[in-house]
C-alpha cells in the first residue's frame, strides 16, 4: 500500500496530520507493507526569504483578524498538538518560505533519509523555532540526519530537485488539492486534512480489504446452460 502525502514544513496541521496517521499505523495489522511517500507543497510560494514578522501578526494579516485572535487560534493548535507529544512553539515562530527545505527533502529521498529528513525539518520549525529557509541551519539539520555536507553544500547552492518540486506541486493542481495535508492512497482514495487516529486506521483497513479482496465474477452468459467441455465430454 502506497500513501502519498502532500504537505509543507510550516503547516501545522501537516505535522499533526503526519502523526495522526503514524498514530493509525501503529495499530495497522500490515503497517510492513505501507510506503509513505512526502510530496511537496508550498502554502505560499512567494513567502519572502526574511522575515522579521512574527507568527501571529502573520496571520492576523492573512486572516484579517486581531492579533489576539490569531494568538488565540495558533494556542488551541498547540493543544491539538500537544496530544500527540508535539510541542509548538508559536511566540518564536516565523513564517519563511520552504523551496529549499522541499529541495533538500528530495536529496535526501535520493539519499534513503526522506523519513528522518521530513521530521526533522517540521521539529525544526514548529517546536525549535529555527528558519528551515537559513542555508546554515538546513546544512545542520541534513548533518543531524546523516546527510554529507559537501554533498548538501552543493545541492543548496545549486537548482537541484527543482524541477521534482514543482512536479508534485503541479500534480496537486491537476487532483484538484485546495490545501494540506492531502493524502492519496494506491493513486484511488483521497483523504483530505489531519483526520483523527481513528479515521485514518478506518480508512486504511477499508482500502486493504477492497485492495486485497477475492475477485469474484459476473456471469454474462445468455443462457443458463451453454455449450461446453469438460475433462470428460463435450456438449453438443
């Protein structure tokens, strides 16, 4: 079983989405046999570089609310998450762009570190309040998950997985995905949002069954009977 999952290094709800259904996984009877592939997707492709704006006040800007409103609603996300064991650090929170943090996801999927990679680079900015766009501080998170660093040096100096970014953002446009987490499952079923635990594993052992059921024919005949042979005879 194969689950594809859109998301981006500065959605909340990626994060929590991404443990519900590793959550969900644990009580899986096949987990062995699930594939988790991470797709990228860029909440705001024009995000500046730099940004010296808090988290909040972003928000409050995005959403046209008080500052108070979105410090308010970025706390009860940090509750949700804190359910989970996540710790988000929202008063030292700053909203960046992701491209390179993308780009260096797919070298280390190249490299068989994607997994350790994707967490990392979602700890780093939920609950360590780094800047997962900072040249030296993705070199460091792609050390801290056994990636050489000349190697990643070169990548992030470089246009490299570019066009693999773009590739999968392009496929979100053509399945229609309006925003993330968006998960896909054996290229047939579509699950939108963080689900809770429970309907993730609903949703798993439901495909496995219709993945994994007995064929079972519909016969077409025109007749109850038709000719046919047998081991034993013909009929005529």
């Amino acid at each position: 079983m194969k689950i594809e999952i859109w998301s981006d290094f500065v959605c909340p709800f990626c994060y929590i989405g991404k443990r519900r259904l590793e959550k969900a996984l644990e009580q899986f009877p096949h987990k062995a046999e699930v594939e988790l592939v991470f797709k990228s997707y860029e909440l705001d492709p024009n995000a500046p570089q730099e940004n010296d704006q808090h988290i909040h006040e972003a928000l409050a800007a995005k959403y046209g609310m008080s500052v108070e409103q979105a410090k308010q609603m970025n706390e009860n996300i940090g509750r949700q998450a804190a359910e989970l064991g996540l710790e988000f650090n929202f008063d030292n929170m700053r909203p960046t762009n992701t491209f390179h943090a993308h780009r260096l996801a797919k070298y280390a999927k190249d490299q068989g570190k994607e997994k350790e990679m994707v967490e990392r680079l979602l700890k780093a900015y939920f609950t360590d309040s780094m800047s997962v766009n900072d040249q030296a501080v993705l070199l460091e998170l792609a050390r801290e998950v056994g990636l050489q660093q000349e190697a990643v040096q070169a990548l992030l100096a470089s246009d490299r997985f570019t066009e693999e970014v773009r590739a999968d953002e392009n496929l979100a446009r053509t399945l229609g995905v309006q925003g993330v987490p968006f998960f896909v499952i054996n290229d047939k079923y579509a699950i939108s949002g963080a689900q809770p635990a429970e309907a993730f594993l609903s949703a798993l052992q439901k495909v496995w069954e219709e993945e994994n059921e007995e064929p079972v024919l519909t016969d077409l005949s025109t007749k109850a009977t038709g000719s046919t042979c047998t081991n034993e005879s013909c009929d005529i």
